[in-house]
C-alpha cells in the first residue's frame, strides 16, 4: 500500500492498494436494495499518524486554512487542480429571517457559488485532478444534472473529455449547461438508476474513467472539502448543526468524512451534529436506517437532485449517522417550496429545490423548538436555483404589462408601494 493512504471497504473491512483504479471492493459481493449484485463502497484512509508527526496542530490548521490539502487529498500535486474558483465559498451569518429574530446564530454555506453553480464541482474537481495526474483523458458520470454539468465544466477546463448519462426527463437548464460545455450528453429513456447502470456499462467498454458518487470514492474525497472551509469560516470551531440535503447520501458521508479526518488529526475533539434532510416523496435513506429489511418506495419529490429510488451510498452514510449520532428529518414539497421563497426574499439567495429542503428542514426544527438558543447552525445550499425554474413556478405570479404611462403604472401598483 501506498505510504499516504489505502482504500478501505465500508462493508467487509478489506484494505487495498492506492495506485491503481479502485471503485467498489472486490471481494465484498451482495445485493443492492433493488436486488441487484453489487459491491462494497470504499473509503479513503490516510496515514494521520504520519500526519501528525510532521505537523503541529497550527501547521495542519494553517494548510486547510490555505487550502494546501495535499496531506489529506489524493492527489500529489496542487498544479493537478482545476483553474477556476473551487471550494472557497462564501458563508453568511443571519441573526433574522426578515423581521424575524432567529435566537440562535444562522450560518448559510452557499456553494451555488462554484463554477457550474453547484456543490458537485468539489468532487468533479478532485476526480478530474486524479485523472489527469495519472494521464486519464475522457471521464463518464451519470447525472439528474447537477453533476454532470459539474464534470463538464470542470473537463472544459481541463482540456479533458466528459460524457455524460442523464435522464431525458432532467430539466432543461442543466442539459444546456451540459451541452454548452461541450461535453457528449446521452439522454437515457429512464430515471437516474438506468442511466447509473447504462454509464457503469459503457465505463467498462470503453475504458473510460467513471466519476459516478457511490461508485468513485474519490468523490467523497472531494466534498469533503466543505467541512475544512466550515472549521474555518467558523473560527476553528465546529458549528452546532449541520443541515445538509440527502439523496443517495454521498454528500453527506463527504461532509462526515471532512470531520473524521479533523478528528483523527487532533484537529477537533468532537463531531457535530449532523442533520440528514431528505423529501418526504424521496426519503428512501432515512426511512431505512432503523430496518432490518430496506424497502423502496419510488421518489415522487420534485426536488430533482435528491430524487432517488435507491440511495447507492447507504451503507456508508447511515454507519456514519449511528457511529457520530446524526439525526434526520424529512420535509414536504410544499415545505420545500415554502423555504426556497422564505430563502430568497429574506436573504437574498435563490436555492434549487434541493438546496431549499436542507432551508426547510432547519426551518421545521425551529418550529419544533429543536434549536438551542445561542447555538450555532449551519444550513449547506447546494445549487443554484437558476438550475430549475419550473420547480417555483408554482410560487410567483408575473403582473401583466402595462401601457408606457404613469397613469396606468399608478392604477395597478400604486396602492401597493405607497
């Protein structure tokens, strides 16, 4: 094995060699929720001792800070990185929502704000960097959207090639995002579980590198990049609560494994609360963490990006809930909806639906008095809302045009802005 790290399976325990092209283990064969064979998702151990011995706790801190993760990235070389602005992106502190005083200290993490206006950039980013330090120079991915116009975008940059699998039914203005970063899209006649399958299928055809979550465990190597960011935004301190969106739960074993790593580093002495919000019409993860049978119940949520019928990474991100005592909620579309306009016209940020339901379900914990006054929460948004504008469709209303004069502009909204 290599001397930085080694992969290590999440169900049997097995380690494996680092210098080659892993994705789930080999030797852990079992059946998916669907009844499909499947295999173990790995996961990316580092040689902390080794860490440890060669910083002190204020140098480790002073690389995350700066970001020069190489200690704890797979990767060797920072050239390696994508040129644009990755990661690094803003939080904001609301004492209110609108004229509502909070009580608690309310922090909004808003990756909307990488390159492809969403958090998957942090993982396409990583993947694309392992590619192209190990001269790999096409890259697959099977998307509802968000991740395939983040690989994309991250290739163009890269002068790497991306293919991507969505389904036909993705909106539109992440197809386009796709298609205007000249990547080779392939429309699938299904949902993102056969575009999952038909993408795995190709990958093995053609040689291609695969950067699909729950399969690359490279992946959650790169989201768990906002962990660090959130222990320096916050001073060296780790917020209360974390509100992050569940789908498939790769996003959420990123922000868990960002912590593990602080906390095998001695960085921090203590995990935060970590708090799973899936839909209510997609809540597949959540609804099986306490079961001894998993059972499916087909995703009817319109938030698109945590629409799943199986959650891939279950395994991992429920071991991580029950080891680190994380807690879940679930939330409704209307709720959703609900939060994405409370979201923009008291902050100022316009969420996908998504990003919205992490928003809601802080939202039903407040409402439930489940938020301890003083404390200190952290809402993750992870798209931007610009990426599906049929969803909020149902929300706004636009006022028929006016004739060009004064009178008529007074006669119709006068009264409301005086």
């Amino acid at each position: 094995m290599t001397d930085k790290f080694h992969y290590e399976c999440n169900d049997c325990g097995k380690e494996y060699n680092s210098d080659k092209v892993m994705y789930l283990c080999p030797a852990c064969e079992r059946t998916n929720q669907a009844g499909q064979p499947v295999k173990g998702v790995l996961k990316t151990v580092y040689n902390y001792a080794k860490i440890r011995s060669q910083f002190t706790l204020t140098e480790l801190f002073s690389q995350l800070k700066n970001e020069s993760y190489l200690s704890i990235l797979p990767i060797s070389n920072l050239k390696s990185w994508p040129k644009l602005r990755i990661g690094n992106t803003p939080m904001f502190r609301f004492g209110n929502l609108g004229h509502e005083e909070l009580g608690f200290e309310l922090y909004l993490k808003d990756d909307s704000q990488n390159p492809s206006f969403s958090f998957k950039d942090r993982a396409s980013a990583l993947v694309s960097a392992w590619a192209l330090e190990n001269g790999i120079e096409t890259i697959i991915a099977a998307s509802t959207g968000n991740a395939g116009s983040s690989l994309a975008c991250i290739c163009a940059s890269q002068g790497q090639r991306s293919v991507i699998f969505v389904p036909a039914s993705a909106p539109i203005a992440k197809l386009t995002q796709i298609l205007m970063y000249g990547a080779t899209i392939v429309p699938v006649d299904g949902n993102y579980d056969q575009a999952f399958n038909l993408s795995i299928k190709a990958s093995e055809m053609y040689g291609f590198y695969n950067r699909n979550t729950a399969y690359n465990p490279l992946t959650i190597e790169g989201k768990k990049t906002v962990s660090f960011e959130l222990f320096s935004d916050l001073n060296q301190q780790i917020p209360d609560r974390i509100f992050v969106p569940v789908g498939d739960g790769v996003i959420i074993s990123g922000v868990y494994k960002g912590f593990e790593d602080l906390l095998e580093l001695g960085i921090i002495d203590e995990m935060p609360v970590i708090v799973a919000v899936q839909a209510k019409g997609s809540c597949n993860l959540v609804n099986n963490i306490a079961k001894e049978v998993f059972t499916i119940t087909p995703s009817t949520t319109m938030a698109d990006s945590i629409s799943v019928d199986i959650p891939r990474n279950f395994h991992m991100a429920a071991s991580f809930l029950k080891k680190y005592r994380g807690e879940w909620t679930t939330v409704t579309d209307e709720e959703i909806l609900m939060a994405s306009v409370s979201l923009s016209r008291s902050t100022g940020i316009f969420a996908e639906p998504a990003a919205a339901a992490a928003f809601a379900g802080m939202l039903k914990y407040q409402e439930l008095n489940k938020i301890t006054q003083g404390s200190k929460n952290v809402v993750l948004l992870t798209g931007s809302g610009l990426k599906d504008l049929r969803s909020v469709q149902p929300c706004i209303q636009m006022p028929v045009a006016i004739k060009p004069d004064i009178d008529s502009f007074d006669s119709i909204f006068g009264s409301e802005l005086r």
